[in-house]
C-alpha cells in the first residue's frame, strides 16, 4: 500500500508543498512541532534510512540542497535548523517512507546531552 507521503506526492492527499521536482518533494508537516517544520521527502519509497543503498546517493544529497534552498525561503538560513531523519521503532519513526525533517524559527533543544 503507498505511504501516506506517496499519496501527497501523488496529488491524492493534501500537503502545503514548498518545493516538488522529479526526485523530491517538501512540505509543511501536519504537526508542527517548531515554527518551521518541513518534511523533505524522495520520490522513490525508501522505507527507511537503513533500506537506502549506493544508488539512492544522488537523492540523498539532492534532498540536502532543497532544504537548503527551502530553509533560505523560508527565512532560517540565517538563524540556523537542524535536519533529523528518524529510522525505525527506536529511532522514532512512524511513517516507512523515508524523509527528513527540517526544523527552525526558534532553537532547537539539544537532543544530546552534551557532557559538563
Ligand atoms: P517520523 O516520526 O516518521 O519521523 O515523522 C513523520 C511526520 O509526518 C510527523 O511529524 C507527522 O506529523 C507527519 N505526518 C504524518 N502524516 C502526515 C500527513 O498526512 N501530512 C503531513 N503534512 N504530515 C504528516
């Protein structure tokens, strides 16, 4: 069955898109969680960050270039963001369909504990 973000590359579900070309696709997240909050999406249906291959490199580094194009739009260029890709049950993931999220307009809080 097509993911969720398949259906909105599709047209068949809605999505504030940002950005759409052949090999990606960005939009707002239905959830924000940050001021901004983009998901940055390939076209292809990778399902996870552990099912991408050497062939997906290319995409790989094409979705870096949108989100720094989109993060530029979107006026965080300047400011700063974090790019996260969850993967898998322990890393957070809900939707199998591989994606990166794009997160600024306020400080991101660490999610690492830095050492003292
Ligand atoms: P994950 O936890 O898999 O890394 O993130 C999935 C993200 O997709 C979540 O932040 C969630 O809010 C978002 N999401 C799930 N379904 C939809 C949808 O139908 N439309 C949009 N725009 N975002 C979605």
């Amino acid at each position: 069955m097509a993911s969720v973000f398949t259906r909105i590359i599709q047209g068949e579900l809605p999505a504030r898109i940002v950005f759409q070309d052949e090999r990606v696709i960005a939009f707002h997240d239905i959830h924000p969680v940050m001021p901004v909050h983009i998901l940055i999406v390939p076209v292809k249906e990778i399902p996870t960050a552990d099912d991408i291959t050497p062939e997906d490199e290319g995409v790989l580094g094409h979705m870096l270039v949108v989100a720094q194009k989109v993060a530029r739009e979107l006026g965080i260029g300047d400011s700063g963001y974090r790019l996260i890709i969850n993967c898998k049950h322990d890393g957070g993931q809900e939707v199998y369909h591989l994606h990166m999220h794009l997160l600024g307009g306020q400080r991101v809080g660490p999610i690492i504990a830095k050492r003292s």
